[in-house]
C-alpha cells in the first residue's frame, strides 16, 4: 500500500509538472504545423508567467491574471510574426530574441515595479488558480486503488491542469477532422498549395500564431499562479525548450505530445524523490543525470537512432509568391 | 478532316457569344523587367486558346495575372464581357476560372481528395465535405475519364496522376475556364496523349481552355486558336488551322532560327568515358536510372534524347560526382572512377572530367558571389601552394575567360546575380572548358539562355569536340540533341532503349524511342517513376536496401 | 510601381546595421522612460562606469574579449550556413578542458601554461560542438535545435563534475581548487597601472588575434572559400565537390574552440578556479554580437565593444539608478537581435524608396 500511495504521489507530481509542458508544446504544435518554427515558447512562458503573476498581484483576480498572461503572448506572437511572416526574417533569431527579450523585461519590470529583486508579491489563495475537488472525490476516497486513483490523481487540480489536458483531444479533432486542421497541415507543408486556392497564408499563420499565444500564455499562467503563488526570476527554467524537444519526440502529433509530456514530467518528478537515494550496482543516480535526460533523449531521435523525426516540410520557410 | 471543320464551327459558334476572356492593354513589371507589355487578348467561348512562346516570353506572368496571382499594373481584364479586378486566386476561382500549374501545388503527404477539397472546403468540419467531394469527383471521374484513386497519397502518385488531380481540383471548384501551363513538360508522349483526350472531352462539354506551351507539336495537335508571345509582348492571334509551325516559330522568335549547327564530321578516337550498369536513386531512394550502359569515345559528342523527369538529372549527377551511384561503375580514360561520397566531384574533376550542370543557378553558381569567386569554383583548390587563397592569380585568369568568352559586362569583382542568364551560362562553360578535360559532360546548355548566346554556345561545344574532348550532352530540347550529336542515345524511364544516327534519324522514330517503345514494338508499360513489372536481378537488389542507406542527405538543402 | 533600386553598399554594410541598433536603443530608452527613469542619465551613467575611469575601462575590455570569443564563434558556423547557438554550453565545458590541465600542471609559469590552457580548453569546446556537427553532417539532425539542447546538457554535466568530483573536501561553495598566482593568465594591470584591479588579462589579446585569423581564415583561405561555398549554396558546394560533411564537422570544432576562449579568460584568467555557471551569458550575447556585426571581424569588434560598454555600464547604472537593474542589458541585447537579425529588412524598403527619390532627380528622369 505505501508502494501504492508513493506511485500515485509520482504520477500526480508528473501531472502537475507536465501540465506546463503540455500547454506549451501544443501550443508549439499549432506554429509549426503552420510552418513558423518557434524556438520563442520559452520567453512566452516566461514573459505570460510574469504579467500573469504581476497582474494577479494588482487585480487579486486570477482571471484577470490569465488574461494578461495570454495578452503578453499574444503581443509576443505578435513580434514573431512580424518578423517572420511579413518581413520574411529568420525565425530562430527571432525566437531567440524574444527569449532574452522575456528573460530581461521580466527581471528589469518586476525590479522596476515591485522592487523585490525581481520576484513579484506572494499571492494569497484567492489570487490563485485553486484545487479543484471533483464530484465524490472525498466519498470515494477510501475505495481500494480506483477511489485512490480518482481522488488524488484526478481529482484535486487547478482549471488550467484540466484545461492542459482537455486541449489534447481538441487539438487533436481541429488538426484532423476540421477545414482548419486541414489548412493548418497544408500551409506547413507546401504554403502555395493555399495560396493558389486563394486561402491567404499570412492570415492562417497568424491565426496559428493567436493559439498558439493562447495555449502557452495559459502554461505561464500556470507556472506563476497555479503551480506557485508568485513570480521569480527565469522560472520558465527551459521548460519551452523542453517542450520544443517533446514536440520533436512526438513527430508533431497531439497525443504522443501528451504521453512525451508526461514522460518528461514524471523524469522530472523522479529527480527530486531519486535524490540520496543508493541503488543497488548503479548506486546513487546523479540529479544532474535525470535532468539532463529528456535532453539526451531527443538527440537520440533527432539523430534517427529511433525512428526519424520529420518536421513539417515548409516549417522555417518565410512564404514568398515566386516569379 | 472532321477536327477542322468542327474548329471551324466551334470558332464560329463562339463568335457570336462574349469573349470568354478579354485582356487590356494589360502591363507588369517585375523591378527593371516589363514581364508584359501591352497585351490584348481574346479567348472565345468553348474553344482550345493556345499561347506559344518561348522561355521568359512572359506567358506564365500573364497567366498569373489573369488566374490573380499577381496584380497588374494596369490594364484591363474582362470575363464573360464583363470587366473584373481580379484581386487574388479565390476571386478568379468564383469567376470560374482553374489553373493547373507547371509545378504542382498539391500537398504531398495529403490523400487526393484532401488536395481536391483543400481551400473549398464547404463545411467547417472535414467528414461532411469528404464525403460530398468523393461523389463529386467519382462524378467526373466518368464524365471526363479523369480516373484518381481518391484515397491515394500524392507522392504515391505518377506525375501523370497528379496532373489529374489538378485538373480535378479546378473541375470542383466549378471551373468554366482551365489555364494549363505547359502541361506535358513533366509528361510521356504517352501520357500527354491521353492528357488531349481529357482537354477534348472538357472542350466538348463547353469549357474554355488556354493552353500555354513553347511545343508547337500541341498547338497543331489541339488548339481552335493561337496567340504568340514574344518578350513581353503579344505578337499576334492566329487561326490554327489556318497557320504552320514553321510561322508560328517565326513569330516566336523573331527571326528565322538556324537549328542547323555548322559542324564538320566527328573523329572519334578512344573510349575516354564508359559507364557500366549504373543504378542511381534519387532523393527518395526510388531508382530513377536502371542499369544504364554506354561510351563517350574522344572526338566526339553522344546526346541523351529523352522527356524531361526520365533519369537525366540522375545520370547527370552521378556521372559528375554529385549524387551516390548504388550500383555500377564510370572508368574515365581506362581507369575506374570512384565519385561516392560527398566530395566525389572533387574526385571526378581531378581526372579530368568537368561538367557543366544543368541548373546553373542552383549548382553550378554561387550568385552571392563575385564573378571572379564563380570563375574557380571546383578549382579554388589549385589556386596557392599552401592553406592560402591566391586571389590575385584566380582574379587574372577571371579577367582572361571575361575576354575569351565575351562575357557582359566585363567586371570580375561584379556579383553574379548581376549578370544575364546566357552569361551566366558563360562563366560556368567558361570555367568548366578551360580546365582542359578530357571529358565534358553538359546538362541543358541552353535552357533559359538567349538566342545569340544559344550559338555562342553550341559552337563552344563543338570547338571542344574537335579538340579531341570526349563530350556527353544531355538535353530535353530534341532539336539541339539533333543538331549537335554525332551519336543519339534515348533514355526512357530510366533506360537507355535505342541509338540513333542524328543525320538519318527522322522526328518520329525518336519520338517513339522517346515514348518507350522499341523497334522490336514492345511498348511501355510505366511511365516514369514506377517501376517495370519485370524486376531485373538488379531492380531486385534494389528492393531490398533500406532507405537509411542513402546518405545523401545532410539536410542543408532544406 | 516602381522598380526596386539597390541600395548602395555603404548604406548596406554600415548605414542599415547603425539605424536597426539605434532603433534598439531607442526602445530600450522608451521602456526605461517607461518606469520613470530618464534614458539620457541612463546613458550617461553608462558611459561613465564604462569608459570614464581605469577599472571600469578594464572590467569593459573583460567583458569585450568574453564577446569577441562567442561572437566569432557564431560568426564562424554562420559562414557555413550553420546556427550555432551552442558557445554558451561550449564554453562551459571548455572550461573543464582549462581546469584539468591548470591542476596538472599547477605551479607551472603562465607563459607555458597560457598555450595549455588554450589548447585543452579549445580542445574540449571543440568536441562539445563537434558532436552537434557530427549529427548534422551524418545524421541530419538539426544544427539549432542540437546546440540547444547540448546548452542545457552541459549545465548538467558541468554541474555533476564541479559539485561531485573537482570540489575539494572541505570547502562549501560549489568550486574547483584554485590555480596557483603564477599559473593564471596575468592581468594586464601587471603591464599597465592604468586598469587598477579589474580583470581584464592577457586573453585579450588571444581575442584581438582571433579577430585577424577569422578575417584571414574566411575570406584569404581555401578552406574559408569552401565554407562560404557551403554556406551560401550547399548543391553548389556539392557540386564543386566540397565535402559538406568535413566542413560541417571542422568548422563546428573551430567554432567550439573559439567559444571555448571564454573559459581561459575567465576560469584561468579572472577566477583562477572553476565555478558554476562561469560563462553567465556571455556565448548568447555572441549571437547578438555576430548579428550586429554581420559576422565580419571588424563588426563583431565593434558589437564587441559595445556590449562589453553595455554591461559594465550597466553594473554602474545599477549602482547609481536603483529604479533600474543589470537585466536592462539582456533587454537591449533582445532588441538588437531583434532588429539586426529577425527584423533585419524592416528598414529596407523605407529606405530604398528615399535613395530611389533621391537618384532620380540626379539622374536626370
């Protein structure tokens, strides 16, 4: 039975870390389903978790903090596309500029504003995204193993972990079952095919781009005032990479986007409950190791020692009208 | 003849409704080039409309004006008589017009009734449309023997196939009036005979249909009507039959063309190039050239006849060191010639082999670069002893070919993007002829490149001949293939099917080499990109290497 | 619609980088304004703490050589049609390179230590970008996503190595043993009174060669003309029989080996041991220093220079403005890749309209 309690203490970690990297690889799905690579989630995690967390701060309402963190997104999708669909730029440079841009506003604003050496106020609980207890949760608790499962596993969360979780399907019926999907894969995999149909291929890029904002503005909401109560400095910590190497791992697919996840979150949860902990043969399993696995692992795709990663063929590709 | 006087009878017919399509003084410039200048254009009612001219003469501009790819910068555009601001594709698409394009703007990795549907979409959710476009397109399929497996994949599909499913695309949308721009390039006789067959049907049925093309075969064979292009402007409108090729090719380029090449008789001398059962994939790993065999003897030039897309590319680049070989060999001068690997054409140029590419601008240029920088590309390490460039060597030689080779304008330190496709074209011969190789392999000389250099060129070529060079020339234009080779091989599918005799070869028998079938009547079963029933040992050993072991791809093309 | 008219190539190669940085610098003054602070004290904070006195000119001349390094390393993989965006994690592990050979050998005079350092540092920031190199050569994995990701490895790897393996026991901050005075890199105060006690060292001049033997290497080698070859036209490349593959590879480990300069600046030069994280940023504001410059030596100097001014200025902003903090630095560096890099062209058409107006009347139509 305690085996039994720790796993589920596990997984519900993995739930709550994954949560983040869920929203922000699917949000990374839409971009580059549409052909805009976007190396920027990370600085949109950091910058929504920011304004989400500051406004949350201001307001003492969680929504309106939600609000603002998909507002910051938004503007910052906003500089993505200028620069990539209408000025034709590259569009790493312009993801790695609005990752320092995030990293510097971020630290140099809540300076400025709260003069907390770059943390933003506490939050108290009503400033926040709460648990939610699910219908019977509390009666079915004491059900061996299902009312267990049901009452800290999938019960207990905050909105936006359900939100994470339910965007999964719906992405996946968009992608493929509506006009949209159907567009969105085009455009990413040859733009002109659209464009001769007379489908404007900006417009779909950027309404890409809109979801994209609201999906990751929402993983920083979430990091800042649903996972914790308030803002520090540079706590997006590589998870919008991370994210980008889960999208790579699940060949641009939603589901396998949630099961990568998942995976990713619950090395994370190993990390902490691994620490001291003596092996027998292998020993102590080094922290750094475990952090550095979901890393390693990409690579290994990357480099096609397991199955091939193939990304969508007119990703990166500003769309030019060719002589 | 019957064709006729129904053309006759259609003309007629179609001269008492409004013009299908009117065009207005109609002007487009791309930076400092008037794509087109002035042009008038009527296009009648049910009628096949041809548009000729040669490369760069500015059809497909037109084209895509008219289909609203581009905007014009002024003119007029009426359809059905009444004038229309034509703003983009979903605008023309509503006015009934359809365009297949030269390059197909299908999704590859989409099934075709998703490209059919794609863009005209009539629910927001995807079943109900499906559902509804595959009715529709079995529907057409019938009416007009437009026969798609509607679930294929598109890159499963022949080149063939999927010019049907443009065709479909436009057909769905409702499309009276059908651009096809240069419809057959990618196709075999074969396969463009039955493309006729379904652009008659479609006429029959009351659809207007331009078709441009630079073949004056196709515009005898199924146009009502003819309208001449030339640099920019329109020429004049001619009644097909009431016109000859040999006007219609005045009128395209102006003057009357010598096809003839002044040549004296060839001496062939030694086996300097022979290849040996080669086998070469392309990008896919799908075999583009099968077990292919021949000789270049010094002295002499051997042309390569075929439709374009039936392995030139390949055999190009194989020969030359660009693309892995899987199977087979090349001796250059008695000694085998090894050219795998990435650097294989740094292998080939030092025994003395150069090659003048076929895409120029793509591979054989690097446009950013100085004139002088192009001058030694390939070469670049024969110029300084040490890890030093010795650029004031490479710049003096630049300045010698800019002489030699009359290239414009004469500046070494100008960068090549600058300069005009023929001298472009000049800089590569230049570079590539005086290397002093023994063997020249050359890839469409002449593609894109104006008439003036067109003999310049040609008379290079022969220069290097008579020098004793052994010279493997490969073109899509048949007419240079004839004028210019001593001997003819034809390459179909993948395969070398005939030799021919350019001074005794008449148009027809090389077409029907070029179409696959041999003089023992043996027809060809698959166009191009599939493979024969019959496996051959080879084809066989094929099957079975996995796509992995095709390294030729670093990814940086992307 | 008139025809585009080329810009001069003044206008191209200087002009046009100037205005997209003082556009940077324009936004980055509105934000400061934006939290009630003024931009011209801002500034003129700046350039005090950055040029007005010994130390702080040291501690700027520091900070340039660290971005000299990481700018040419970018500079260098960019010729060859490469994103590196790796010189962080490069020269992180180069800096294991440059401890190992420094507690070898501790005690050994600097001038024989210096080219050790140099060479075991450039070595391992060479194998730390060879292996993405690798993967893009023979594998076809993508250059900007494995630089990344080999980022954050190597803060895991350096970070098991420093705290389980080169921390003596006994000691509680996260280091290596310290490299003994005579070893380290000298300051150049011990030449030049003028620099007092900043930290600005002999690297330095490592730097100002570097910057010759890229011009050299790029544009008056063959290799170089192989490289810009691949880097502009991969097919040409192929076809004038250029191995793709060896470029990659080779100049990746160039590139590396330059990032990995950064570490004998700082783990031999300024902190004579190795800590944590030692590298702070310095190989991202390399891809704003290769972006500023257009990857060419003179410009990557310049840019160089300018954020080496930047952040020491901004440590004396900080000081002397409290409303305003070091980070200001990273926001202008976001801007100027911003501009320079992704936005590069913004500029363009504006300024072909005005230089077409302008030719027209004296051209005479």
């Amino acid at each position: 039975m305690q085996y039994f309690n720790d796993l589920v203490l596990i997984l519900d970690s993995t739930v709550r870390l994954a949560v983040p990297l869920i929203l922000a690889c699917l949000a990374g799905l839409y971009s580059e389903r549409s052909g805009i690579v976007d190396i920027g989630l990370e600085g949109k995690l950091l910058g929504a978790a920011f304004a989400a967390a500051a406004m949350a701060a201001v307001s003492g309402s969680p929504w309106l903090g939600l609000l603002a963190g998909i507002g910051v997104a938004l503007c910052m999708s906003a500089i993505h596309g200028i620069a990539s669909i209408n000025l034709k730029g590259d569009q790493t440079i312009s993801g790695v500029a609005l990752n320092f841009l995030a990293a510097g506003l971020t630290t140099f604003l809540g300076q400025s504003w709260f003069h907390r050496g770059g943390f933003t106020p506490q939050l108290s609980a009503d400033q926040r995204f709460n648990p939610i207890t699910l219908p019977f949760a509390d009666q079915v608790k004491d059900v061996p193993v299902l009312g267990g499962l049901y009452s800290e596993l999938i019960s207990g969360h905050n909105i936006l972990t359900y939100v994470a979780f339910i965007a999964v399907p719906v992405t996946a019926f968009v992608l493929f079952k509506t006009r949209f999907g159907l567009r969105l894969r085009a455009v990413g995999e040859n733009p002109k095919a659209l464009d001769t149909a007379g489908i404007s291929v900006t417009g779909l890029r950027y309404k890409a781009l809109v979801i994209t904002a609201v999906l990751v503005g929402t993983g920083g909401t979430y990091l800042s005032i649903a996972q914790s109560a308030g803002f520090n400095n540079n706590m997006s910590a590589g998870r919008g990479y991370i994210a980008l190497a889960a999208l790579i791992f699940a060949k641009w697919k939603p589901w396998p986007a949630l099961l990568v996840c998942l995976l990713f979150g619950f090395l994370d949860a190993m990390q902490f409950r691994l620490q001291g902990i003596k092996f027998p043969v292998i020993g102590e399993v080094p922290v750094q190791a475990i952090q550095a696995l979901p890393y390693i692992l990409t690579i290994i795709l990357l480099a096609g020692f397991i199955g091939r990663a193939v990304a969508p063929k007119a990703s990166g590709i500003p769309y030019t009208k060719e002589r | 003849m019957a064709t006729q006087t129904s053309s006759k009878q259609r003309l007629e017919t179609a001269a008492a409704l409004a013009p299908a399509i009117e065009l207005r003084g109609i002007n487009k410039h791309f930076g400092a080039v008037h794509a087109n200048r002035d042009i008038d254009l009527i296009v009648r009612r049910g009628t096949v409309h041809g548009i000729v001219g040669e490369n760069g003469a500015g059809k497909s501009t037109l084209m895509s004006i008219l289909y609203g790819f581009y905007t014009a910068d002024s003119g007029e555009i009426l359809v059905n008589g009444k004038p229309q601001t034509i703003t983009d594709s979903r605008h023309a698409l509503a006015l009934g017009i359809g365009m297949v394009h030269q390059h197909f703007m299908l999704v590859e990795n989409f099934s075709v009734l998703e490209n059919v549907v794609l863009g005209a979409e009539d629910s927001p959710l995807l079943a109900k449309t499906l559902n509804h476009a595959r009715a529709q397109l079995k529907r057409l399929a019938t009416d007009y023997g437009l026969e798609v497996d509607p679930d294929a994949i598109i890159e499963d599909l022949s080149v063939g196939q999927q010019q049907r499913v443009e065709i479909l695309k436009a057909l769905y949308r409702g499309a009276e009036i059908l651009i096809l721009d240069e419809p057959t390039g990618v196709l075999t006789p074969a396969e463009a005979d039955h493309l006729f067959r379904i652009l008659r049907t479609l006429r029959d049925e009351g659809k207007t249909i331009l078709l441009i093309t630079h073949k004056l075969r196709e515009i005898m064979a199924i146009t009502d009507e003819v309208s001449v292009m030339r640099q920019g402007a329109m020429v004049k409108t001619l009644v097909t039959a009431e016109t000859s090729p040999p006007e219609l090719a005045e009128a395209m380029v102006g003057r009357r063309v010598l096809l003839r090449v002044e040549k004296g008789p060839a001496a062939p001398g030694k086996v300097m190039l022979e290849v040996q059962n080669l086998v070469v994939t392309d990008d896919f790993g799908i075999p583009r050239i099968k077990d292919v065999s021949f000789s270049v003897r010094a002295g002499e030039i051997v042309g390569i006849a075929g439709v374009s897309g039936n392995g030139q590319s390949e055999l190009l680049e194989s020969i030359s060191g660009m693309r892995d070989q899987l199977l087979g060999s090349v001796m250059l001068n008695g000694q085998p010639l090894s050219l795998q690997g990435d650097d294989g054409a740094h292998r080939a140029r030092l025994a003395g082999l150069a090659h003048v590419p076929e895409d120029r601008q793509r591979m054989g240029l690097v446009t950013v670069f100085q004139e002088w920088e192009n001058s030694i590309l390939g070469y670049h390490h024969e110029y300084g002893s040490g890890p030093g460039l010795d650029i004031a060597k490479a710049k003096a030689e630049a300045k010698e070919r800019i002489a030699k080779f009359d290239i414009r304008p004469a500046n070494s330190d100008l960068k090549t993007a600058n300069f005009s496709g023929g001298n472009q074209q000049k800089i590569v011969l230049a570079r590539e002829m005086e290397g002093n190789p023994d063997v020249l392999i050359v890839g469409q000389p002449t593609r894109g490149v104006d008439i003036g250099a067109i003999e310049f060129i040609h008379n290079q070529i022969i220069k290097m001949r008579d020098a004793g060079k052994a010279i493997l020339l490969v073109s899509v234009e048949l007419d240079e293939i004839r004028s210019l080779s001593d001997r003819i091989l034809v390459l179909f599918d993948g395969h070398i099917v005939g030799e021919a005799d350019p001074a005794t070869a008449d148009e027809g028998e090389l077409g029907l080499l070029m179409a696959g079938v041999t003089k023992d009547g043996h027809a060809p079963d698959a166009g191009p990109g599939t493979v024969p029933a019959h496996e051959t040992l080879i084809e066989k050993n094929l099957t079975q290497m996995s796509p992995q072991d095709n390294k030729d791809k670093s990814g940086l093309d992307e | 619609m008139s025809a585009r008219v080329p810009l001069p190539r003044w206008v191209d190669v200087a002009l046009l980088p100037v205005l997209n940085v003082v556009l940077a610098f324009l936004i980055g003054g509105l934000i400061v304004l934006s939290v009630g602070q003024n931009p011209l004290d801002a500034v003129g904070y700046m350039i005090y703490g950055a040029f007005g006195y010994g130390s702080g000119f040291g501690y700027t001349l520091y900070y340039t050589t660290d971005f000299i390094f990481a700018g040419l390393a970018v500079s260098l993989a960019f010729h060859a049609g490469m994103f590196n965006i790796g010189p962080e994690g490069q020269a992180y592990v180069a800096g294991l390179g440059v401890i190992i050979v420094a507690l070898m050998f501790n005690g050994l005079h600097w001038a024989l230590m210096f080219p050790l350092m140099i060479i075991a540092g450039g070595l391992f920031g060479a194998f730390w970008a060879f292996i993405p190199g690798y993967l893009q050569a023979k594998r076809g994995s993508h250059i900007v996503i494995t630089t990344i990701l080999f980022n954050f490895i190597a803060i895991s790897l350096m970070g098991y190595v420093i705290t389980k393996i080169l921390k003596p026991a006994g000691v509680d901050s996260d280091e290596s043993a310290p490299i003994q005075a005579i070893s380290r890199v000298p300051q150049l105060r011990e030449f030049l009174a003028l620099f007092k006690n900043s930290p600005v060292n002999l690297t330095f001049l490592l730097a100002i060669v570097a910057l010759f033997f890229v011009y050299w290497l790029v544009w008056r080698t063959k290799f170089g003309y192989a490289m810009r070859t691949l880097g502009r036209n991969p097919t040409a490349a192929r076809y004038a029989g250029i191995s793709s593959s060896r470029m990659i590879m080779t100049t990746m480990a160039l590139s590396g080996a330059l990032a990995a300069m950064v570490a004998v600046n700082n783990v031999g030069g300024v902190q004579g041991r190795l800590i944590l994280n030692f590298v702070a940023g310095a190989g991202f504001v390399g891809v704003a220093v290769a972006f500023m410059g257009k990857a060419h030596p003179v410009g990557v100097a310049l840019a160089s220079l300018l954020f080496g001014a930047l952040y020491q200025g901004g440590q004396e902003l900080a000081f002397s403005m409290p409303g305003i903090t070091r980070e200001m630095i990273v926001t202008i560096q976001a801007l100027v890749i911003l501009f320079t890099g992704a936005m590069g062209d913004m500029l363009r058409i504006p300024l072909e309209k005005l230089f077409a107006r302008w030719q027209r009347p004296a051209g005479g139509g």
